[in-house]
C-alpha cells in the first residue's frame, strides 16, 4: 500500500493535524510508506503455535499488603476548608 498526498491531506485532516506548508510533505509519505511496509513484514510472520504474552518476562508482580496506614484527618482537614456540608467540601460552581 502507498499513500498519496491526498490520503495524508485526509488523514491529517482527522486527526486535526497541520502538514501543509511544512515542507515536508516527501518525507511524511515516504515515512508511512516505509510504516507500512515494516507492518505488512510482521504480519506475515509465523506465529503458529506462539501463545500471546502478555509480559516478556516471566516474573510475578509483588503487591504490598492491604492493610490500612495512615490515620483518619477527615474531620482536620473539613475543618481548614472555607465551606462543608454533610462532610464534603463545597466548591463554586464552575459550570452553568
């Protein structure tokens, strides 16, 4: 597959990109061009037989302990906001 300069105009378009007056309108087609060759030489490869992975390490995630570690401030943090109601914070509205 190639891409014309229409096709990248397209996709720039899209993707809400400028690529005119860039001057480099040769080396954007020839980059997408070389793209798509690399993924059409990998999709060609064999991979009967290979199961996905999802890691290429074979290693287990070590988690830290579920256990509670910092203390409750609820009520000395409420008391440092300007304005609170039924134990949340109340902020200006924004947005009409």
């Amino acid at each position: 597959m190639s891409f014309s300069r229409e096709a990248i105009l397209h996709l720039a378009h899209l993707a809400r990109l400028s690529v005119e007056n860039t001057g480099d309108d040769d080396s954007i087609q020839d980059d997408l061009n070389r793209i798509v060759t690399m993924v059409g030489q990998i999709s060609a490869a064999n991979t009967e037989g290979i199961e996905p992975m999802a890691h290429p390490l074979d290693t287990i995630q070590r988690l830290r302990l579920d256990i509670i570690t910092e203390t409750n401030e609820r009520e000395i943090l409420l008391a440092l906001a300007p304005k609170t109601a039924a134990g949340l914070f109340l902020v200006p509205t924004v947005i009409e």
